[in-house]
C-alpha cells in the first residue's frame, strides 16, 4: 500500500483503501484509463472526475460536496493527459484550459467499473433450523464497547433481527440507544408507544389477541423500515414472540413455486389502516426486487389488505399467490420463536423479518414492553460511520 500521507482528499468522509495500486495512467477516447496492480482495468468519463474533483475550485473543503452546476462543464470537456505520482495519486491533465487534478487512488478504484457487478446485498437467509434464535449480545457491554455495539448493528443488518440482552430497566435508555443509531421516525402511534392492552384499540398489536406474522406499516408509501421493541417487565403467561425471514421465504418461492413468486413481485395489493382517527393507505406488491432480482423489501400484512380490484383472473393469481406465501410464512419451518425476557431489546428489520405473537394471559402477570420506529438508512449510516470511526482509531 502507497503512502497516504501526500494523498489528496475525497469527495466524502469514506476511507478507501488502496488494495491495488495505479500502474499506468492514461487519457483515452477523452476519458482517463487506469491499469491496476492487480491486472484490472477502469475508465472514468470526464464528466464524473470533474463533478468529484477535490480541489477547493470545485469541492466544498468542510462539507466535502461539490460546488459545480452540471451546465459549468463545457460539453466537448476531455481529458488530455494522465500521470500517476510517487505517493500513488492520479493527475489528470484538462482540456479548456482547465487546472489540474489529483485524485485519490483508493476512491478511483472503488468507484470505478471493472464489468458486471453482481446485485449483492448483505442478506444472511435463515429458516427457523437454521437461526432458532436471534444473534444475541450483551447489552451493557455492546454499550461501553464500540465494537461490539457495531457487531449487533452488522448482525441486525445481515439476519433482518438482533437482539441486546441484559439491559437495565431505565426509563429513556431505549430513547438513548436509538439515539445512537439515527432519529426515531414518528408512526401514528406516537414518537414512542407501548404494547398494552387499550379499550378501543387502534391495532390487533394493543389487545392480548396472537397475531399472525407481519410487518408494521404496509399503509405508508414507504413502510418503517426497523423497530426496536425493549421488554422491560414480563410476568405473563404466553405472549413469545413469532419471527420469519421473509427474504428466505421469497427465495424459496422463486425456485419451488415460481408461479407465485412472479404473482406477488408483480400484483399490487392497498392496504389501509382501520382507524376512527387516521386513515393511511399505500399499495404495493408483496415483494419488491431490483432489475436484478435482488429482493429488497416485503410489504405484507393479512387484516390490513383492501379489497383488491381487478379482472377476476387477476384476483385469483393474487389471492392464490397470497395463500402460498401465507403458508409459509405461519409454518414452523420458517418460525423462530421465544419469550420476551426484561432486558432484552430486540431490533429487527420491518421490512424483512416477518413478526407475529402467541396471545397471551393479559390478567396473569404484568407485560411491559417498549417500542419505537426507526429506518433503515440510519442503520446503514450508523455501520459506516462506526467502522469509519474505529479504523480510524487503529491506525492513528
């Protein structure tokens, strides 16, 4: 690895290391070409240098974005010449009388294109079998230790569910916790709610009824993308919480009942919360994918469904593709389950990690749990900026 001491900045807060090094670089066809180390090659259109050049003419030095209009680029911009320095940084050489650039090695070479790149998320599929509990941590000392505090948010990541264990009972820690992940995001169940027992409940989840599995929220345009839920008294008989990895149901479908797995990518379902107060609707198929067929949310959620309306042949590959994946979704094949213990705060994916409830004894013991929303970005914001922070702290 080049020296980084000389190396010019990025247009981010990023770290990118430099795990194969420029060997020739070159202007070609008005772009710059590089030749890497490790044999690989990467183009760069000058356009996308010239937007993302570091120099103070161009990129804001505090808030690392950039200062150019699209249109302040002449259209006919070219690259004329390419040189690579000592410490390892890019040179590109201008037409239009245009400064000079340097460009960091390790950003050029996380962002270049070296071919097709897979769709690849960080989805660990799991059935029941295969994950029968939640990837478990103690919670005390995931608090007071970065690391393992990044450990729970990467397992939280990549198994749709995580859980810290062990927590004291503290009014606001939930708040506190979450705090350190990214803002709470408001539902029309409050900043924050609890699950009890109401007299006029506005949800299933507010009665000591067992709930089928689901996910929060399928009545936004953009479902709640985590919960956190804190149990911090349980006395209760009954009440263990039902949990499914929806991408490894979708992912079963597609290769053994691809009929329907087609049907719930593609059909649209409304759903619409049943509220005197508040009257959300949101549609959308059961199982959003990339171009790629990388799957990449569910929206599903048995009582909230509104009537669908279409031809009849449509209504029958809909509800038939429904049933199927009912099916397996309330199959103990897919289901992890276990109690809620006080301390544990479980987190889980809503848009992933399918969660559902046994009914339970609401005058046999006192049950007090907390929840709050959260969205996905903030997690994934979270990660990196922690990983940021302690490969920073190693190498200082």
């Amino acid at each position: 690895m080049k020296d980084i001491g000389s190396l010019p900045i990025t247009p981010d807060f990023d770290l990118w290391p430099v795990t194969a090094t420029p060997q020739i670089a070159r202007a070609e066809q008005n772009a710059l070409c590089i030749e890497w180390s490790d044999g690989r090659i990467s183009r760069y259109h000058p356009f996308l240098l010239a937007e993302n050049d570091p120099s103070p003419e161009t990129l804001h030095p505090l808030s690392r974005e950039t200062t150019l209009s699209p249109l302040d680029l002449p259209d006919d911009l070219a690259v004329t010449s390419a040189a690579i320095e000592a410490g390892g940084a890019v040179v590109v050489g201008w037409s239009h009388g245009r400064t000079e650039s340097r460009f960091h090695p390790g950003w050029l070479l996380g962002n270049g294109w070296f071919g097709d790149r897979p769709d690849q998320g960080n989805a660990i599929l799991w059935t029941a079998e295969e994950q029968s509990k939640p990837p478990t941590f103690d919670g005390p000392t995931a608090l007071s230790d970065p690391k393992l505090f990044l450990s729970w948010l990467l397992a939280l990541r990549d198994y749709g569910v995580a859980r810290l264990e062990n927590l004291p009972d503290q009014d606001g820690l939930l708040m506190r916790i979450l705090d350190r992940i990214g803002p709470v995001r408001e539902s029309n169940f409050g900043r924050m709610y609890t699950l009890e027992i109401k007299d006029d409940p506005d949800s299933n989840a507010f009665t000591s009824d067992a709930l089928l599995q689901h996910i929060d929220m399928p009545t936004r345009e953009c479902p709640h993308g985590l919960q956190f839920l804190f149990c911090r008294e349980n006395t209760s008989l009954g009440g263990e919480g039902v949990y499914a990895d929806a991408y490894r149901i979708a992912a079963d479908l597609a290769v053994e009942e691809p009929e329907h797995f087609e049907a719930l990518c593609e059909i649209e379902w409304t759903y619409n919360n049943r509220s005197k107060t508040s009257d959300y609707r949101a549609a959308g198929p059961v199982i959003e994918r990339t171009e790629s067929g990388r799957v990449t949310g569910i929206r599903y959620n048995t009582w909230l469904r509104a009537p669908l309306v279409a031809s009849l042949e449509d209504q029958d590959r809909a509800y038939r593709s429904y049933r199927a994946f009912a099916a397996r979704a309330q199959s103990p094949k897919y289901q992890m389950r276990f109690a809620y213990r006080p301390g544990d705060l479980l987190a889980f994916d809503n848009r992933r990690a399918l969660h559902g409830r046994n009914g339970y004894d609401a005058a046999g013991g006192v049950r007090f749990i907390e929840g709050v929303y959260s969205d996905r970005d903030d997690l994934h914001s979270a990660i990196r900026s922690l990983e940021r922070s302690l490969s920073q702290e190693m190498t200082a």
